[in-house]
C-alpha cells in the first residue's frame, strides 16, 4: 500500500502543479491565434519594405521604427496583464527583454561580420533581413523542442542552468571578435567554390565572361546563419527560465527580433561603446542559469539527487524577481558603459557623439561629401 501511494504521489513532469512564480493559466486561443497572424503581417509588411524600397535607414526614420516595435511590445504586453493576469505580462516582460538583450549582443558580432566581409551598406538591410528570418526560424525550431523536453523530462532544467552558467561565462570573458571570424564551414566554401571578390547586389551569383561564380554575399550569409543558430542555442533555454508557455517564448522572440534591424542603424558606432554590455548579459545569464537549476532541484526525479525526491528547500525565484534583476543588470550596463565612454572621449578632447560615426550620415553623402537625395 505504501509503494503504490509513493507511485501515486510521483505524477509525471506533464500532470504537476507548476511550483509558485511560473504557474500560468490558458490564455484564450483566439488572442493566441490572432496574435500570431498580425505579428506575421507584420513582418511580411517589414520584409516587402526591404525588398521594394532597399535603403539605408535615415536616423530619424530608424528612431521611430525602433519606438514604433518597442511601443507594440508594450501594448501586447499590456494586454497579457489584461486578457491573461500580472503572471502573464510579467513573464513576457522578463522574456522578451531577455531576448532583447541577447539581441543587441547579436548585432555586435553583425557588425563584426559586416566590417570583416565589407558589406556595403546600401545592402546591409537586407542581410539584416536575411538575419532576422533565419533567427526566427531557427529559434521557432528550438522552442519546440524544448517545449517537448521540458515537458517529458522534468532533469532537462539541470542541463539547461549549467549551459546557462557556462555561457555566462563565455559571455563574460570570452573574445567577442573571434564570434566574427571564418567558420570551418565558411573555409571549406572558400576551398572549393569559385567566389568572386566583388558584390553583385545581394545575388548570390553572378556571371563574369561567361562563367557563373559565387559572390561574396554567400559567405556573408553563411556567417550571419551560423551566428543565428549559436544565439538560438543561448536564447531559447534562457527564455525557458523565465515561462514554460511556449506562446509566451515565441511571442518575445518575435518582438525582440522586430526593429532589430532599425536598431542596428539607430545604434551605429555606439554598439563598440556598450563595453560592460557583455558584463550585464553574462550576469542575466548567470541568475537565468541558478534559476534553472534550482527549479530542477524544486522538481527534482533523478534517483541519485536526494533519493528522487523533491528539494524542498530550493528557492523558487518569482517571475517579478527576475524581472526586476533584468532591468537592474541592463540598466547598470549600458550606464557604466555610456559614462566611461563619455569619460575617454573627453580625455582625447572630444565628446561621445564625435568619436561615434553613424551609418546614416556617412551613407546620406557621396565620397566627395555632397548630400545624396534618397
């Protein structure tokens, strides 16, 4: 009799309770359905934009596309507190300002790439387009899976917290401009494909005396895609720490990769200013990491952990919590970071806005200075 209770008392990952913090109740299907489809519109609208009208983005237009998906990030979130409850917005909150940060750090190894291929940047737009596409379906692809594992193996928290802890630490004291640098995979297309040195738009070939070559853009491709797939691999379980709604995963990616590529322009120089950036992300993953861990402890099934029991005394770190440690470790990075860049440029007798070259002012000329109408 006691044996059958004990089996009755040890329900399957899928059957418990979700512990205090992460419990989140359906959210209406229509408002999930409905959700998805303007967000699709609107990144369809976004792509058309870039292929009919291929431009670099003025300051003023990048400042309020970024306002513009920010504010849309908001407003949906205000309606996660409304049609769902304060655990929903606070979970897409944390969420997506997560994979915002993660973001940005994403675009500083895009611009690591664009410099090192010498992408023009009349045709940044679209790559960053390109890039955006293939995060999204590389990170959709993961969010099923892990929505899966997480609901058949309640261990998959462990290795997920301890990938998280090692990727702080990469994060933290890792080389930054070796993420730019040739894959294998680039080398091995550079051995054995006839590429050309010059662009030709963004085709991807082109014809020189009648032979086909590959152009550079494929290389470039290649590089932003294996970019996106290391970030997909860093983003998704960091996300999963913070909600187990899959809606709520996806969602925050979607609006956390909308207005990336206004944001790389808007940006421009600063990007190589955020120095503590890497600093605040690594400790976001860092806290995501214990998180997870010790939600694996909290749901703990392996035999050889406390008997395959629960551990009952592992803390269970609320969803408000870990939002507030988001905002704190972004906000105390870029800070740091903008002052001690204010604080060097003045000591080589400049201000911050001298030393940093924006993308729209130099495009917006021709290289003799005149102004170019766009």
């Amino acid at each position: 009799m006691a044996a059958q209770t004990m089996r009755g008392e040890r329900l399957s990952v899928r059957d418990r309770t979700p512990p205090k913090g992460s419990r989140v109740t359906a959210l209406p299907l229509w408002f999930e359905v409905g959700s998805l489809v303007v967000l699709t519109l609107i990144l369809v609208a976004d792509l058309l934009l870039v292929i009919k009208r291929p431009h670099v983005p003025s300051f003023r237009e990048s400042t309020l596309w970024v306002v513009f998906y920010i504010t849309l990030a908001l407003v949906f979130a205000g309606l996660m507190f409304v049609i769902g409850d304060a655990e929903h917005g606070a979970q897409f909150l944390a969420g997506w300002l997560t994979e915002y940060s993660l973001s940005i750090d994403n675009l500083f190894v895009f611009v690591i790439i664009m410099a090192r291929f010498a992408v023009p940047r009349k045709y940044q737009q679209e790559v960053l387009m390109v890039g955006i596409i293939l995060a999204l379906v590389l990170r959709g692809i993961f969010i099923l899976l892990g929505a899966q594992l997480i609901a058949n193996f309640s261990w998959i928290f462990y290795i997920f917290g301890a990938f998280l802890l090692y990727t702080a630490a990469q994060q933290a004291f890792g080389d930054h401009e070796a993420e730019g640098g040739d894959s294998a995979l680039i080398r091995v297309l550079r051995r054995r494909l006839p590429i050309t040195n010059d662009y030709d738009g963004v085709r991807l070939r082109t014809t020189i005396a009648g032979r086909r070559f590959f152009t550079p853009m494929l290389i470039v491709f290649v590089a932003i895609g294996t970019t996106d797939l290391i970030f997909a691999l860093d983003s998704i379980p960091a996300i999963f720490g913070i909600t187990q709604s899959p809606f709520i995963v996806f969602t925050a990616n979607v609006f956390a990769l909308m207005g990336l590529r206004q944001l790389y322009f808007l940006l421009g120089g600063l990007l190589e200013r955020l120095e503590y950036l890497k600093y605040g992300i690594a400790f976001i993953l860092a806290f995501i990491g214990v998180k997870l861990v010790f939600h694996a402890m909290h749901e703990n099934e392996l035999p050889f952990i406390n008997g395959g029991e629960h551990i009952e005394w592992a803390p269970d770190i609320s969803t408000w919590t870990s939002l507030a440690v988001i905002l704190g470790a972004m906000a105390v990075a870029t800070v740091a970071s903008l002052v001690k860049a204010n604080v060097d440029a003045r000591r080589r007798g400049h201000t911050l806005g001298e030393e940093i070259p924006h993308f729209t002012e130099e495009a917006e000329r021709d290289p003799d200075g005149t102004s170019v109408d766009r």
